[in-house]
C-alpha cells in the first residue's frame, strides 16, 4: 500500500525521542492538578522563560516575569493581542508570503482585517520592504480602515530567513510614525542553521536586543514566543506574550486569559526543559546540526529536479521552493496583457481577503493541477496559495 508523505506541516520531528525521554522523567505532583497561579501563567514557567529570554535573546533591557502572559500555544497569543490593541474592523499589516493561520489568527474572535502587503519586487526582507507597508497603510487609512499594528514573522515564515538589524529599525520607525504596535513574532528565534551555502545569511536578532531609544516608544512594542517551533513540541501547545513597557495591554490580555490556559502539566513540562541549561544547550547544537543536515538534503533533491529555491535561509525548518519554470509559469502572461487576477481562496473554514498574482488564468490552471497530482500521489507539500503568494508555482517544503 502506497504511503503517504507530509512535507507540509510545520512540526520538526527530528529532536522528538530526545525530548519524550526527557519529559518522561518529570514527575506529576498533586500541585499539577490544580489550577496552580491562575490563567496566565505560572510563576515556575515565567520564571522560566524570563530567565531563557535574558539568556538566549540578548535583551537591551532584562526581561521580568511581570513582563509576560502565557497561553495556550502562539495561536492563541495572536489571538489576544490582536483583541487587546484592535476593534473589529482595524486593520494589522503583514507582509507577502505570510504563515496561513495569520488570517484566521487576527480575524476569528477580534474581528480584525487581515492586510497582506505585496512586494512588487522589492525584496520582502529588506528595508526597502518598509516602504510598502507605508503604501498599504495610507491606502487602508484612506479607505476607512484604521491600522493597529504590523505582525512580523522574525525568523520569517514561509521563506526561512532573517531580518537585518537595519530593517528591523525601519519598521519601528514606521510603527513610530503611525503610532501602531509593532509585534514580533519569534517563535523559529532558536532554529537557526548554518550550511556551506548560507554563511553570509543575515543572522537572528531579536527586536528585544536592539536599543529602541529615538525609534519606537517601548509600549507600543510586543514579542510571541512558543514551545511549538524551537523545541519541537506543538502538542503542548504553550505560547507567550512578552511586552516590557504596557502593563495596561497586558492586564486588558489577563482579562480573558482564561479561555487561552496552558494547562499545568503543560507548564510544568516546558519550564523543566527551559531550567535545564546542559540538555537545553545540547538540544540546540544537535537540532540545529540536523536542521543544516534536512536543508542540504532537500536542496540536494531540488537541485536534482531543476526546481529554484530562495537560497539563502537559514532559520526554521522549511524552504521556500519556486516550481515556476517547471510547471511553465514563469513567463506565462495573460491574454488580455494584465497578467494580474484576483482569487478568492477558502481555507480553515474562512474567506480569505482577495489576492492579487502576476501570473495567468492558465498559470493557476497548471499550479492546481500541480497540487492535485501531488497529493493523488499522496504526497502533500504546503501550496503557495495558503501562504498569499504573489505567484502561482510556490510551495513551502519541509526540511526536518
């Protein structure tokens, strides 16, 4: 019988013995069975995770445990910030291609509008990329739309790269300007990976680690962190919010914690893992060894195939890979000499807003058809639909 293969969804797989033996030698206690400090986190795990912050993300300013709320995974993070700082109807900007749950994240329960801001060529990642969340912003502004924030996948979901420390300060500047929150989401901070190919690749920096002072005012600046990613456990769904200077954003976030509660085994599990600097520091070193060693693997088959890729990552564990010249689509234009389209797209059970490719009815027509027979030959790889492409041809491949 034919196997299926999933080189689509996020999880990283290869630390998972590793960390079942160590969560199997925590021991339960009675304490674990109770509601232990209440909905927004233990003092055990913020203790924790200050402590992890303060160490690994060379914070300007140390990182406290007042300065953070805990949830039930960074989903749900997303979900209460947005419901913290946006009414329904405001808008939060985030860059093409984008991580698929944002939509829904942002959407279900504060009702907020999703604004997907394309490149048009400039390079997603860099400082020129600023200037079209600008454009985005005005535009939305004019058309009724108040902007509250910018959402930023740093390390960057789906391309698996970093952002400059340059352009991580021109984005403050623009939230600055605006008076728009600016959040961070760093939840692939620690799966970062070196192979021969990508040792000029930009390095993580965390925003925490830059000196705001002249470039954003620290309210209005917030960071996610998770189990899910870094430490390859998304079923233990734990996430936090960390915000420095907003102690009125965090108490709105405590007042409906509740419906967001990590459990207290939970708690108990990623805090054990975060205290334990000789298996933590290990854990890093071998995970991100067999990061290097997925992403060589990967390209190495890709490379086989004539398939392009955006070379360069070295955070996460996916790439993003460019099927468009196989698939013919590259220089495939429109009849009518636009070559661009709108598509609605449903996924997770919503209507996406409309997205706008450069490519053509019959470029969409092969990309689909593409998709179809992958998946008849029961092998999923994560369309470049689900994630806004601007271009028909891109999937996310996974390399762990």
């Amino acid at each position: 019988m034919l196997q299926s293969i999933s080189l689509g969804i996020a999880e990283n797989g290869l630390m998972h013995e590793e960390l079942a033996k160590f969560y199997d030698k925590l021991t339960i206690t009675p304490r674990h069975l109770t509601y232990g400090d209440g909905p927004f986190g233990s003092r055990a795990l913020r203790s924790a995770l200050s402590s992890f912050f303060n160490d690994y993300f060379h914070p300007i300013r140390k990182v406290l445990p007042e300065h953070l709320v805990t949830a039930g995974g960074v989903t749900s993070c997303i979900d209460l910030i947005t419901f913290a700082v946006a009414d329904e109807g405001d808008g939060i900007l985030i860059g093409r291609p984008l991580y698929t749950s944002f939509a829904s994240d942002v959407k279900s329960r504060a009702g907020a509008v999703l604004c997907p801001i394309s490149s048009e060529g400039k390079d997603p990642m860099g400082e020129e990329m600023v200037q079209q969340y600008e454009k985005e912003l005005l535009k939305q502004e004019k058309a009724g739309v108040k902007i509250r924030g910018i959402i930023l996948a740093s390390p960057h979901n789906p391309l698996g790269k970093c952002y400059s420390v340059d352009a991580l300060k021109a984005y403050m500047r623009l939230c600055q300007r605006h008076r728009i929150h600016l959040i961070s989401d760093e939840i692939y901070a620690m799966s970062i990976y070196s192979t021969p190919s990508n040792t000029s690749s930009t390095p993580f920096t965390s925003v925490l680690a830059i000196d705001t002072t002249g470039l954003i005012d620290a309210n209005l600046l917030h960071v996610l962190y998770g189990a899910s990613k870094d430490f390859s456990s998304n079923g233990l769904r734990s996430g936090v919010i960390l915000s420095q200077s907003n102690p009125a954003l965090l108490q709105t976030i405590k007042s409906i914690a509740a419906f967001s509660w990590s459990s207290s085994v939970t708690e108990l599990y990623w805090s054990s893992l975060l205290n334990d600097r000789p298996f933590l520091n290990y854990y890093f070193k071998e995970n991100s060894r067999r990061l290097a060693e997925g992403y060589a693997r990967v390209t190495e088959f890709l490379r086989g195939w004539d398939v392009k890729w955006v070379e360069g990552s070295n955070a996460g564990f996916f790439l993003w890979a460019d099927f468009r010249d196989v698939l013919g689509i590259e220089d495939d234009a429109d009849d009518k000499g636009e070559g661009e389209q709108k598509q609605e797209v449903e996924a997770m059970a919503m209507q996406r807003p409309s997205q706008v490719y450069k490519t053509s009815k019959k470029s969409q027509e092969r990309d689909e058809w593409f998709f179809e027979k992958l998946q008849k030959e029961k092998v999923f790889i994560a369309s470049g639909n689900a994630f806004f492409a601007e271009e028909h041809g891109w999937y996310r491949i996974l390399e762990a």
